[in-house]
C-alpha cells in the first residue's frame, strides 16, 4: 500500500528520528524545506494533498521538537520552534500551516495535562504520530462560543458536534477537540482519528492555503477515554503561554510566506530580458522605481524575521518564568511580530503581481500563489484588534487578554 492511500489515522511503519537540539532542528528543516519546494506550485495548482510530503516531515522528527527533554524531546526553544515553521512555510505555506495546532495541542498538555498523560501523548508524538486540530466552529455567536458537547457515559465519555477550520486533522493520528462538559466548561479530547463516529471531511475550498485540509470534523456520539481528555479553559484562567505559543506560529507562517514571496520577486525581476521572457540570466537593475519598491520591502522583511526572533526569545522566558508580567510582555511582542508580518506578507505578494503583471497568474508560474496564501492566513483573526491590545499595553499599562489570538 502507498502512502497516498494509507487510511486515515493509521501510521507508517518507518522509523521516525528523534532529534536532539536545537541546531539539528533547523539543520533538517532546511533540508526538508528544499525538497518541500520542488513540487509546491504542482500541489497548489493540483490541489494535491501532501500525504506523501507530511510522512517524511513527521518521520524527520520535526513534529516532535516542542517535546519537553524530560520525556525524551529536544526542548527547543521558542525562537526555534518559530523558525522551523518559517523555513518550512517559505517552501510550501500549507505545509508550514498544518502543524501548527500540533504545537498547540501540545503546549496545552506540557502547562495542564498530567503527567501520566503527558508521558503517554509525548511519547506517541515522538513515534510519528500527527495531532491535528477541532477546535473552531461555524455558526456560534463569538469566535471563542463551543457548543460541541461532551457528556459523561461511564468511566469515558461521549462528543457531539461539528467543527470546521480543522487544519490538519485530514493528516492526523489524533484530533485535539474543544468540547463543554456537563458543567459548561470547555476541554480539550484527545480523540483517536479512528474512533467510531468520527468523520473527516475534505470541504476545505479556500483560494490559498489550499491543501491544509482545513474542512469539517463530525462528531457522532464519539467515545473517548477519560484519560484522553485534558483542561482546556483553565489554560487561559491564569498565567499560561498557549495564547502567545499560537500566535508566534502563525507569525513564522505569514514571514515565511513574505520571505517566499520577496525571493520570488527577485527572481522574477533579475531575469526577465522582457517582461514574458525568461532568461535565465540575472542581470542589473537600474529601473528607480523598482528598486525602491524592493529597498521597501527588504527593510521590513527583515524588521519582520527580526520581531519573530525576539518575540521568541520574549516567550521562552514566559515559559521558564510564566508570571503575569512575563506573560504580558511575551504576548505583546509576538502581537507586533504578527502585526508586522500580516502586513509584510500582503505587501511582498502584492508587489509581485504588479512587478509580475498578468504573468503572476500564469499556471506554470503560480506566483499568485503567495498573495493568495497570505491573504487567507492573515484572516485567522484579526490585526486591528493586536493593534489595539499594543497601544494599550503600553499607553494604559493594561495588560492583553489571556486568550489563544493574543
């Protein structure tokens, strides 16, 4: 059997690696990211799913980086875990998307699973498996309204709902749910991809981000164990990092993608001896006007990688020291490091079609791809109000929200 047609929440039988530091996990990403981009403008075109592409990146050990060293992982830090999903998502966007709730997931069980659950999910992560994502819904009052329940049924218990925007759960082993028990508060279950009841579906038809299987998950009287549900609302009832830990991989998407969109533009430019043509050659450009859309856009590329590192670096001392205040400023550093790279990222896709023109939508070129991709990413919540939380933040001394789009 290939692995394009393994079924859903089954595993390959390879050996995944298990990476050790920090600099081997960005050593691999680089080296993935070059295969990655090969075939990244087919799998957009096609709207191929990449079954074959996520297998060797779970297989690389990549997915299990976050892992605390105290269970076997590398412990990056922050900064690293950010890089690696930039690097990735410079080669293919979608692929740099579909681990993020991963991470997520992952970090609401280092700050309130328990250890027993913590040893036992870590160690899945570390043999390959992918955790994917059933958290948002359609139709609620607010961006943040559950109304997936989840009811006791004996020692277990059972989920009914619907969810969408389920990135990655199409490719996952498991899918982390936000449910509301009996009480009105929200969990989150660690449900087995190939639970009864279960249905992924592949309704995702966005224009960018096309292949992160961001579609429906149907829960119909689903069991789950006990032990596979973690606390999920007290994550943000007190001084956690779930909120910024979110926020920061999405930030590392949208640079990635300003980052794709800047070297393309390059490319583009340097070697057009007309408009149509493609040389091959890179050569001088002397037109003023380009040269300063490019000087423009260089500055605040590298203002953008710039703010990603340091908001990283903001939350692993929030991570090591997680008290109001340090939560408060990691939040508002990687807040303006996605701030910047929402705008970063529309910028350098929009600039590409004007240098570009009616070429950027030539199939075999798929240069419209980054705009497009941007453009869909960028909506996951919106910047204005990371805008509002900064100013306030430093005009009023009020402190952000705990909550995970901030």
């Amino acid at each position: 059997m290939s692995l394009q047609t393994l079924p859903r929440g089954t595993q390959a039988t390879a050996v995944t690696a298990i990476i050790r530091d920090d600099a081997e996990a960005l050593r691999i990403a680089r080296t993935l990211a070059e295969d990655f981009k090969q075939q990244s403008v087919t799998r957009d075109r096609e709207r191929r799913l990449p079954h074959l592409e996520l297998e060797a990146f779970s297989r690389s050990g990549l997915w299990g980086i976050s892992v605390p060293k105290a269970f076997g992982g590398a412990g990056v830090s922050s900064v690293t875990l950010a890089d690696v999903i930039r690097i990735i998502s410079a080669a293919d966007a979608s692929l740099g998307q579909i681990p993020q709730n991963h991470f997520y997931a992952l970090e609401v069980l280092r700050v309130n699973g328990s250890p027993a659950q913590q040893a036992r999910l870590y160690a899945e992560v570390l043999a390959g498996q992918r955790f994917g994502n059933a958290l948002a819904e359609l139709g609620t009052k607010t961006a943040h309204d559950r109304t997936t329940r989840l009811s006791r049924d004996g020692s277990g218990w059972r989920i009914n709902g619907r969810k969408f925007y389920a990135t990655g759960a199409l490719y996952a082993q498991r899918i982390p749910t936000s449910v509301v028990d009996d009480n009105g508060v929200q969990q989150l279950a660690f449900v087995p991809a190939n639970a009864a009841g279960l249905s992924v579906i592949d309704d995702w038809s966005g224009f960018g981000q096309r292949t992160t299987g961001s579609g429906s998950v149907v829960f119909d009287n689903v069991y789950v164990e006990a032990d596979d549900v973690v606390p999920f609302q007290t994550a943000f009832e007190r001084p956690t990092t779930v909120g910024p830990l979110a926020q920061i991989l999405h930030a590392a998407i949208d640079t990635g993608i300003a980052r794709a969109a800047f070297e393309d533009a390059l490319h583009f430019v340097r070697t057009r001896t007309r408009p149509w043509i493609d040389s091959g050659i890179e050569k001088a450009v002397d037109d003023p006007l380009t040269l300063h859309s490019f000087g423009k856009l260089g500055i605040r590329l590298h203002a953008a990688e710039a703010l990603l590192e340091r908001s990283g670096e903001y939350l692993d001392r929030a991570q090591a020291e997680t008290t109001p205040e340090n939560l408060a400023q990691a939040s508002i550093a990687v807040a303006e490091a996605r701030a910047i790279s929402t705008e970063i990222s529309l910028e350098a896709g929009s600039t590409l079609f004007e240098l570009a023109g009616s070429q950027a939508t030539l199939a075999e070129h798929g240069l419209d791809r980054h705009w497009r991709n941007a453009r869909v990413h960028t909506l996951h919540d919106p910047v204005r109000w990371k805008y509002h939380a900064i100013g306030n933040y430093y005009l009023n001394d009020v402190n952000p929200p705990r909550r995970g789009t901030i």
